[in-house]
C-alpha cells in the first residue's frame, strides 16, 4: 500500500504533543509522503522544521485567503523571498473563501492572480482553496490560464459542472478528502463523473476528518479511510485507487 496525503497541515499546534507519533501511524498504514500547504508567515518555520527533519515531507510556499488583508502585498514579498530558499513542491495554499468574510474580496483576488504567476514562473504546480468563491476563482484563472499552469483545486466540494470547468484549464487535478466520508454528502455522486487520472487524496489535517472520526482531529492515517470510500463509490479495489491517487500526486509535484 502506497498513499499520499497532498494536503495536511502537519505544523499545527493541534500535533504539538504527538507529531511524531502520529508521523508514524500514517506510515504504519502506508502513507509514503505528507505534502504540507503554508498558510500565512506564521506557518513557515514550523513547517521547514518538519521538511527539515523528516524526508518523506515536502513544503508548499503561498498565502491562504483567510489570512490576505491589506498588508498582503508586504507579505506576499517575504514569502516570494522563501520560495527562492531551499526546494519546494507547490503554491500552496492560495484561492478565494468568502465563508467567513468578504471584506477583502478584491484583495484575495489579487493575490491569487500574484501567486498564480508564480506558479509559471517558478514552474510550480498551484494548491487553491475555493470556498463559496468558484466563480471569482474562474475569473482569475480565466485571466492567467495558460499551458504553464497546472494545479489542485484542494477539498473539492464543488458539483459536477464545476468539477469539469477545473479539468478543463487543462493539468489540473481535484483533492478529495473527509468530506467524501460524510454521510450527507453530494461528492459520491460527483466523483464518478471526474476522470480518474485527476484525483488526488488529502487529509486536510488536523481539520475535516472522515467518518467514523468525525468532529475530532484528523491526521494523516485517516487518508486511507478516504481511499477506502473512493474505492468503494468507483467500485474499484483499495490498492488500485492507492496506486493510481499515488501516481497521480507524483506526476502533479514531480516527487519520487
């Protein structure tokens, strides 16, 4: 069995009594790789720690919408410096959340337009976090899109007609997680719409656990449970979805 959880913030402080330890569940059920999206200049350090110590970890570099307000450009401008530093695998975690507030909605547009840029630039593929913001996101991408630009619409909880817009800017793949676990949920029925070649599993760590784990802390080993249900809805088995979610993540950040 060989997993990758593309999306896991395993810097939070929600891990700081047992990282390690549950560095080692996730690798006793098979998970070979923890991709870990920064949010904000507070994030940083903790996640280069992880990098530094563990090799089967790998470091995103973005600015997540939740944290972009007027002084975005001045952090923007530091965390462009640290993609310049050391070896990272994506931009990430950048898009547009409307959830919580739509003050800065200009802003988040903005810096999303910035960080996509840097994906081409750097040759990066892009992590985007869209919540009740497909259609400001489409805006942007609509403007920036080309054949350099390839990427993850991370938690995808979008319906069918949205998920085939992402396919088709082109190598774009769409994350699934606990969520697909949920009991009330319309992405089973979604996911045999996707073409298979574009999934990806996540975590999402420490936040939105699967079923049977519910409104507690997610971590990486829980990963398996969402293959377990991908599996099941494409009536496909385990080791399959496994290998195929796996080759699919390689191919996206370039990892071995």
């Amino acid at each position: 069995m060989n997993l990758i959880d593309t999306h896991a913030h395993l810097y939070a402080e929600a891990f700081d009594e047992d990282r390690n330890e549950m560095l080692d569940r996730a690798r006793a059920e098979g998970v070979s790789a923890f991709l870990l999206p920064n949010i904000d200049l507070a994030s940083l350090e903790g996640m280069m720690d992880l990098v530094k110590n563990n090799s089967d970890c790998y470091s995103m570099i973005g600015l997540h919408p939740c944290h972009v307000e007027a002084n975005y450009k001045e952090v923007l401008a530091v965390l462009k410096a640290k993609l310049n530093e050391g070896s990272h695998v994506a931009v990430g975690e950048i898009g547009i959340d409307l959830y919580w507030d739509k003050t800065f909605l200009q802003e988040q547009q903005e810096a999303l337009k910035i960080q996509l840029e840097w994906a081409k630039e750097y040759d990066l593929p892009y992590v985007i976090h869209a919540r009740d913001s497909f259609d400001q996101i489409f805006e942007v991408m609509d403007e920036v899109n080309d054949d350099r630009l390839r990427g993850v619409f991370h938690c995808f909880t979008g319906d069918e007609l949205q998920a085939q817009r992402i396919i088709d800017y082109g190598d774009t793949y769409l994350g699934l997680g606990g969520v697909l676990s949920f009991k009330k949920t319309h992405i089973r029925d979604v996911l045999p719409s996707i073409p298979r070649e574009r999934l990806l599993l996540e975590t999402d760590s420490p936040y939105l656990a699967p079923s049977p784990h519910r409104g507690k802390r997610n971590e990486s080993a829980y990963v398996k449970i969402v293959a377990q249900v991908m599996a099941d809805t494409l009536e496909e088995p385990l080791e399959k979805i496994a290998d195929l979610t796996t080759a699919n993540a390689k191919r996206l950040f370039r990892i071995a």
